[in-house]
C-alpha cells in the first residue's frame, strides 16, 4: 500500500527512489512489525485478562508448569496483526506469492483460534477433535497446492522438486504437486505447534527459522544469486522477502513478552499459523526440501512424539520420559531457560547449516 502511495514521490523527492527497493521495504515491515507488537502487547493481555482467556494446564505435565495456569492465551493473535500489517503496508499488493502467504497463515491461524476457543469456553486442554483439526488443514494445503498450479498454468511458478546438495535431481511432480504441499503444510503446522510448550520456545526458535527463510526468500528472486546458486528463480518470490521479515520483527516483539517466566502465550492460533507460514513460504520459494533443515528443531520435536507413541503402542515402553522432546529434558532436571537457551542454539545451527547447503551442490 505504501509503495503506490510513497515511490510515485520519487519524481519530486528523489529520497522516495530506495521504497522500490525490497531490502528497504523489508527492513521497513520488520521495524514496523516490531514497534506495533511491542506497542499492543500490554493492552492485549490486559484485554486477554479482561476476558479470562487463560491457559489451561494439561493434568499430566511436569509440575512445575501449574503455576502458568491461567496466563493469558491467543496471544498469536498479537503476531498476526504485527506481521500481517506491515506486510500489507509495504508489500506490493499485486504480487500474488504474497497473497498466498497471507491468507494460508490467516487461515492456519483461523483453525488455531477455533482450537484455542473451544478449550477456553470447555476449561479444557482438549479443542477442536484431532481429525476435524487435521481435516481443515489439509482443506487449506489443497487449496494452497491449486492456487499453486494455478500459478504454473501461466507460467508462474513450478511443480519441481529442488533437492539439497544435488543440482541434477529436479523431479517434475505435476499434479501430485498439491498432496506433496499439503503434506509439508501439515507436517509444518503440527510440528510448530508441538513445539510451543516452554517460555518462548516456539517463538524465538520460529525467530531463527524465519529469519533464515528472509534470506532465502531474497535470493530466489534475486537475478544474480539465483543465477550463481543455481536456484529456480521467480522474480514475484522476492517479494516474500517482505513477508518474512515482517514476521521476524513481529515474533522479537512477541518474545518481549512471551520469554520466560511468560506473560501470554500464543495459543494454537499463534503456533498453527507460524507453522502454516513458515511451509507456505518454503513452497512458493521452492525450498519445500530444505525445510526440515531450516526447521530442524520443529522436526526434532514431532519425530519425539512420534517415536513415543509408536514404542509405546508397539512394546508399552516409552523412549522418553515425556513427549515432545522438551519436556523430557525438564523432567530429567534442566531448568526451563536452560532448555530454551540450547533449543535457540540447535535452531540457529540448523539455520546456519541449511544456508550453507545453497553452495553446496
């Protein structure tokens, strides 16, 4: 919106010229993003204590989490409108990739906030009914795969795989295209949200990933990078680039208040939607294989619960004292900063390793 507002200016005042820029742009959304999260965060949670929407503490976690019962929840909602703002601000409206990614997150979150409204008004951990809750979201990812292959019909987008560290192997999936997107979203969203279970674990971890996913979101666009890397290049996918450092400046000003000891959290509505975004992105950037990579500690957690259930269906023992991941490391005596702390480094080695693999090909 500001870029038809401020660039035209350019002609009178030629300090407007750096708004067509999208490295300016992006450093515009991000601060934008993290003045309003920051401005907002208290009148939110007064808001969220006004209305008692609190959290409710599953019975069977470590103890030490009773206390947290009734800290103010839906606090996704905060970082919605701090990252979705800004990327409308300054964002080029006619850029479909932006779209796609601002509603898949929109809608990812809608599910997530349906979720999170059913446990306030039950006083329950349990929301919406898992196979409703995984129904819709593979709803979203089938209508995010053909939007997709509507972007491939003009020649927008297309349904090939880009396989880390092998520069050769770019299968084309065609049509399967839409079950393998709806498969990286699902798998995104679920594994995202079983992360949010400490003081700023999901948040500054998802920091680290999006952060990551800035950088490669700019140089898929990018003539020269793309060309040197030897990516597939879709000029309209530099626009994300706006999209994700809007979400890195929303998700610090959200950490403000969400780092430990917590004063909201972000609910499913906040987990589901940063997951739903940080898998749209990988798509329409063609990174969709990366993703576990660049994610890795998001993979790390759904694999432990994974492999819980699965031992204990199959031997009735569980590998790790409690799942997800970061809750066997409480029980087995690391504090809960200290768990956070080590997750953000794991987070941020993964980042790291999965720009590498760009050159190596």
């Amino acid at each position: 919106m500001l870029l038809y507002l401020l660039y035209p200016l350019h002609v009178y005042y030629s300090v407007f010229n750096v708004t067509r820029y999208i490295t300016f742009r992006t450093a515009a959304a991000s601060l934008t993003a993290l003045a309003l999260s920051l401005a907002l965060g208290p009148w939110m949670i007064r808001k969220l204590r006004d209305f008692q929407i609190g959290q409710v503490i599953r019975q069977e976690g470590p103890q030490s989490h009773r206390a947290k019962a009734g800290t103010p929840t839906m606090g996704g909602l905060l970082i919605l409108t701090a990252a979705i703002v800004p990327t409308l601000l300054w964002a080029d409206l006619s850029n479909a990739y932006i779209w796609i990614a601002v509603l898949s997150t929109m809608a990812f979150g809608a599910v997530g906030f349906t979720d999170d409204y059913l446990k306030i008004v039950r006083h329950s951990h349990h929301g919406l009914i898992p196979r409703y809750k995984i129904g819709l979201q593979i709803l979203i990812g089938i209508g995010v795969g053909l939007a997709l292959m509507q972007l491939a019909a003009h020649n927008l987008y297309n349904t090939r795989l880009i396989f880390p560290f092998f520069k050769d192997r770019i299968p084309d999936l065609g049509w399967f295209y839409v079950a393998f997107a709806v498969l990286v979203l699902v798998g995104a969203t679920n594994a995202v949200n079983l992360t949010d279970g400490l003081d700023g674990l999901a948040i500054s971890t998802f920091t680290v990933s999006a952060g990551a996913f800035t950088a490669l979101a700019y140089v898929t666009g990018h003539a020269v990078l793309a060309q040197y890397l030897l990516l597939v290049r879709f000029p309209p996918a530099g626009e994300l680039t706006i999209f994700c450092g809007a979400l890195v400046g929303a998700s610090l000003g959200f950490l403000w208040y969400n780092s430990y000891p917590a004063e909201i959290f972000m609910g499913d509505v906040g987990s589901l939607a940063l997951g739903g975004a940080l898998g749209t992105v990988a798509i329409l950037i063609k990174q969709e294989l990366l993703l576990p990579i660049v994610g890795g500690v998001f993979v790390i957690e759904a694999l432990s619960v994974i492999i819980q259930v699965a031992s204990f269906k199959l031997t009735g023992q569980r590998v790790f004292k409690m799942a997800p991941i970061h809750h066997h490391f409480e029980l087995i005596g690391w504090s809960e900063p200290k768990v956070i702390t080590r997750f953000v480094i794991v987070a941020v080695i993964f980042a790291l390793f999965s720009l590498t693999t760009l050159k190596l090909r």
